[in-house]
C-alpha cells in the first residue's frame, strides 16, 4: 500500500455503537491512499469489541490509551501519522463516500491553510425536544486575520489540518476541549493560534459530515455552559500572552454573551441568556490562573 496523504484520527469513549458507523463511512472513501486512527479512551471493552470488525483493513489502526482528553487524542493522532494532512471527525458522525478527496483538494488549493472547517449537518433529530450541534458556510471563506474569524465557527467535527503546520504551534491545547480542564473550545483555539502564526483558516461549503450528536435541551444548556467557559479560557490566553490583537475576539461575542442577555432590562423585562455571560466571564478568570506557553500559545 502506497504512503497515504491524508489520515483520519477519530476520539471515542464509550460509544461503541456509533464509532463503528464512523469507521465504515470513513473506510467507504474513495480517495485513493489515506489511514485511520482511532484513539480509544473507553472505560471498558465495548469499543474494542464493536471494532474489532474493521482489524483486516490495512488503513485501519486502533489504539486503546488510558488518558482521557480530546486535545490529547489528537496531539497523538498528530505524531503518529504518516501523512502531511490529517481530517477530524467525531464519534457519532458519519461521513460522505468523497469527504477525504474533497478536504484534500481543499487543503492543497490553499497552501497556506492551516485549518479548514466543513459543514456539520443534523442528522435526523425531534427539534422539539432537543438539537444537533453543527456548522453550516453558504459559500467559501479564507480567514487571514481574528477580525475576520467570526466568518467562520466551524466545529472539530468536521475539520482538516495542515500537520507540519499544527505541530510547529505545539498542537492542540490540552487544557482545552473534552475530558480536559476547559471541557470545550480546542477546536476554536487551534485555529485561532494558527492566525496569530501567520497561517490562514479556511470555512468550506465543498463537503459535510453528518453529526448524529443529539442533545436535549437540559443536556444542551449544561453543553453552552462548557462551550462559553471553553471559549473564555481560549480567548484570555492570547491575550494574556501579549497578542493584544486577540482582544477583537471579545468585540465580536459582546452581542452573544453580554448584549442579548442584557437588552430585555432595557424594556423592564426578565434577563435571558445569562449563563452564558457567568461561564464566559469564568473561563476568563480560570485562565488568568494559568501559565502561558507565549510562544506557542498552549496553557502550561
């Protein structure tokens, strides 16, 4: 088998039942040479034992691990690959029969993209009890500084990178994202960091992932809990770092964490959204905590 161009690196724990649906989607791809890696923070042998169905495929690789974090899954999945891209996914999403060829192609019409996001799509859900976290671009976006990042949110669950690039900028915080001290936001600070180092993130509307990731309404309010704290963690760190450019970040979510909630006193009105502010405000101050990385920007 010829050296592949692209690898794939899939986090799991404890979903056995839907990482095989990833796997199969993935190994379904028509591009030509790719591998994947799955990165196996189960507490038991569920997982292991769904997979095993996919161990005579050569592209295939399974790594059982005892640590637990997202960012430090894909940190391995980062030295461990052969390839000089690698595409993300999550564990309860499947993919299209093109997604690797099409994420290549993306990648290499753009040298220098560093990060690139894919549409995230709901797979079918019952929108009145709850919803699927995804990201969705009409049209192409290069991003080449943080003024424009609002342009593109995309999601790690459908999301490719430059590896050589992502390796030089100490890889994926690990105090970031899930199963970490911040329990979200390492897929927005990646790209974030990728900006500050002169590398460009790229929003694309060529290809989607399907996310199967349903939420309730309970569950997705203790979800934006996470994600603004995440994000307040990510934002505060370039910033405390010396990159006061970085302060556009917080400009650009003064609408979503401090305006909307705010606005309905103006009208004498009951405040909503307020959770929101209270995580975004703590993950700032739980960063100022840290210790900072100020060359590569990764919490110490």
């Amino acid at each position: 088998m010829s050296l592949p161009t692209i690898s794939v690196v899939i986090c799991t724990s404890d979903r056995g039942g839907t990482v095989a649906d990833t796997v199969a989607s993935i190994l379904a791809n028509d591009h030509p040479a790719f591998e994947v890696f799955v990165i196996d923070q189960s507490g038991d042998a569920g997982t292991a034992h769904t997979l095993q169905q996919f161990h005579h495929d050569r592209r295939f690789h399974y790594l059982p691990v005892r640590f637990k974090g997202w960012a430090k899954g894909h940190n391995l999945g980062l030295r461990i690959a052969r390839s000089p891209l690698l595409a993300i996914t999550d564990d309860d999403c499947v993919v299209p029969p093109d997604w690797l060829r099409i994420l290549e192609t993306e990648l290499r019409a753009e040298p220098r993209t560093a990060v690139l996001y894919c549409n995230v799509l709901p797979g079918p859900h019952d929108p009145s009890a709850g919803f699927v976290p995804g990201f969705q671009c009409t049209r192409r976006v290069v991003v080449n500084t943080l003024r424009e990042k609002w342009h593109v949110r995309g999601i790690g669950a459908g999301m490719a990178i430059r590896r050589e690039c992502i390796l030089a900028i100490g890889g994926f915080d690990e105090r970031l994202g899930p199963g970490s001290t911040f329990g979200s936001a390492a897929d927005v600070d990646i790209a974030i960091r990728a900006i500050l180092a002169g590398w460009s993130v790229v929003g694309t509307p060529a290809t989607s992932v399907i996310h199967y990731g349903f939420r309730t309404w309970e569950e997705g309010r203790r979800l934006t809990a996470r994600n603004w704290e995440g994000l307040g963690a990510a934002f505060i760190k370039p910033v405390k770092a010396g990159y006061h450019e970085a302060g556009v970040l917080f400009w650009y979510e003064l609408k979503p964490v401090l305006l909307e909630p705010l606005l309905p006193l103006l009208r004498v009105q009951r405040p909503h959204g307020l959770g929101r502010f209270v995580a975004f405000t703590r993950g700032c101050l739980r960063g100022l905590l840290y210790q900072v990385d100020r060359k590569r920007l990764v919490y110490l």
